[in-house]
C-alpha cells in the first residue's frame, strides 16, 4: 500500500496493538440457504422467505467472494469474520430502507413474486435512517441469504454470528443434479464466462472452481470440451466425497445451528425440517409459509413434481405428462432420461462413466439415512 493517514507507527507495531472490528451488531436472525448447484437452493429459499419474520431472500454475492480468498489464506479469518458481521447488519438496514428492493417479475428474489410485497413496497415510502435502526431492534427481522460453496466455511460463519445464525445446506441425489450441473457448465463455466460471477482457481490456463485449490493436477482442469460428462461426474464425486468424509463432530457454530435438508426427504415429507427451522427461529407456522409449500407442492409424491419456473426449463426441467403409479417407477423413468445424456452419436452408451453416477447416487441415498434422526448440528 503506497498511502497511509499516518506512519506514526510500523505495520508490526499497529498489530501488536490494534484490531480493525466492528463496535457492535445488530441481534437478528440471519439464515443461509446453501448449496452447490442443482442442489434445490431456490426452492428452499422461498419456503424460508415465506416464514414469518423472514425477509424476501438475497444473494450475497460478496460473501461468496470473500470467501474464496479466505479459502485459499488470502485474507486472515479474523478479516472475514468482521466483514461477516458489516455486511450482514448492512443488508438489513438496506432490506427495511426498501434499498435491496427487486422489482423484475420474472426474478427468483423479486418481490413481486411475495406475498409479502405490499409490506416491502411500503418500506419505500416510510420513514428511514435512525428511525429503521429502531425498528431492527424491536422487530428483528430475519436475513434469508441464499449462497453456493459455503459449506468449507460453516465453522467461520459460526464464529461471525452465533447463535443469530442458522445455517441450511441442501443436498440432492447426484442423479437428478447431473443435467443440471452439465448445462450450467456449458452455459457459464465454458461460455459467456463474464458473467460467471465465482471466483476460479488458474494454473497457468488451466482454470477450476475456488475449492479445487488444493486439488491434484490430474482432477483439476475443467475448461476442456473434450469430455464434458467425465468432467460433470468428476465434479459430483469430489463434492459428494467431501460431503461423505464430513466430520460432524468437528462442526462449531458458536451457539448457532446446522441443518442439513436432502432434497428427496424434505418434498416427500418436509414436517421435520419445517417444524425443526420455525424452533430454531422461534417463530411460529403461518398461512403464507403454508400457501408457498403448496406453491412449490411440497409435500409431493414425485420427485419431478415441483413448481414450474421458465428459468428451470433452461436448466434441463422439463414436466412430464405421464402418471407413474408409485416413486420407484418415477424414479426408473428419470434415471433412464439421464442415460439419454450418456448417449453417443452412434447410439452407444458410455456405460462405464453411466455407473460411476449410478453408484455415486446410491451412495448419497445410503448416506442420507444418518438424518432420520439427527438433521440439527451446532
């Protein structure tokens, strides 16, 4: 850094002595709905939104950003941590100034896709300032952040909030992210990459995603278009042995909570982790929370069967006009849909790559089992 204020004492002196922090925070509730992509984020996170209590939800860009560095020991934790609590507190004054407002209909976050959007519109129009301050303190409103890639930092997330924080990652059977995952890799990591807005990780002209940092050579490239199935299932084995190898007991919140929700359990049956994320949140089942369940048709008897959203089709939705008489045959029909995707010009069937997706999905469904019980850490 060329220019300081003053040079009254040496960087070694200031940091023997000084801390650069914020003075205080606000108490609210903050939770983050996250998850790698395909993993049903923008699903949970209405439902979150629709909670009492509960603000329309945000993409915290800049959270995700800070991250990578701190991923990688760019920046010091002590750093994160305090930018942690300014960003947070600053987004919810700017929620209530009606400064973080979206109006473009067709947006996940918009808010005129709220119930709530009267009340959001309102804030426009009403006084602000000291007067909105007051207001967080006797109200406290509750953040709902959606975000991808935070999981390697739930312990720091903890040491920023406390017991304000709770923090939801969704996980989903590999199989039913894989046509997903491949069209967003085309899309955004292979083309119009301006507006891949997640920070990659370069060697040379290699490039892979911010948690390959510490990844081998031969499991690290990604930007190659030779095999793009490979690389899509390569990407899902690594985040699903990283979720398989998860030490649990080494999961600190600080006084605030971990959820896991697997997609598959919470549409067939949502009850445990609707009534265990209203606990922790202290608020109490309204109707709009239960009008966007119905919304989102949750509870439902298919796995396929969700809300249509133009965007999902985008991302390799499409509904389906067959009624399949029970989940096991839903299930075989879907798998049969992403073997199509395996499919050479010469109709043959990469097989052997086909298999390595198939076992990494019965794995997920064998390990999803350890949250019938237990689905809350801290």
């Amino acid at each position: 850094m060329v220019f300081k204020f003053t040079n009254d004492l040496s960087l070694n002196e200031a940091r023997l002595k000084r801390v650069i922090k914020k003075s205080k925070t606000f108490d609210n509730k903050i939770v983050f709905v996250n998850g790698f992509g395909a993993s049903g984020k923008t699903m949970v996170s209405p439902i979150i939104s629709s909670m009492h209590n509960v603000e329309n939800l945000v993409f915290p860009y800049e959270i995700q950003w800070v991250s990578s560095f701190l991923y990688s020991e760019q920046i010091e934790e002590d750093a994160y941590v305090e930018f942690l609590k300014q960003y947070a507190d600053q987004t919810i004054y700017n929620q209530l100034m009606g400064r973080n407002s979206n109006f473009r209909p067709s947006d996940i976050s918009s808010i005129l896709q709220s119930k709530k959007k009267i009340k959001y519109i309102r804030r426009i129009f009403e006084k602000g300032d000291h007067y909105v301050v007051d207001k967080i303190k006797t109200e406290n409103p509750i953040l709902n952040f959606t975000t991808s890639h935070l999981t390697f930092f739930i312990n720091e997330i903890g040491k920023a909030y406390g017991k304000r924080v709770l923090f939801i990652e969704t996980i989903r059977d590999p199989m039913y992210m894989f046509v997903q995952a491949k069209i967003n890799h085309k899309q955004t990591h292979l083309g119009n990459r301006e507006k891949h807005f997640t920070f990659e990780t370069f060697q040379g002209n290699e490039r892979a995603f911010f948690f390959d940092y510490f990844t081998r050579n031969k499991n690290f490239d990604y930007s190659k278009e030779n095999n793009i199935n490979e690389d899509i299932v390569i990407y899902l084995e690594k985040i699903f042995n990283f979720y398989f190898k998860l030490n649990f007991d080494k999961i600190d919140m600080n006084g605030g909570k971990v959820i896991f929700l697997p997609f598959e359990k919470f549409v067939l049956n949502p009850d445990i982790w609707i009534n265990e994320i209203l606990k922790i949140l202290k608020i109490k089942k309204t109707k709009i929370l239960e009008s966007e369940l119905k919304k989102q048709n949750v509870p439902r008897k298919f796995l396929q069967d969700g809300y249509y959203r133009s965007v999902y089709e985008r991302f390799g939705y499409k509904p389906t006009k067959i009624k399949f008489n029970s989940f096991v045959e839903a299930d075989k029909h879907y798998k049969e849909t992403v073997t199509l995707e395996f499919t050479n010009k010469n109709n043959k069937i990469d097989k052997d790559l086909f298999k390595r997706l198939e076992k990494l999905s019965n794995d997920y469904r064998e390990w999803i089992k350890k949250f019938n019980n237990i689905i809350s850490y801290g």
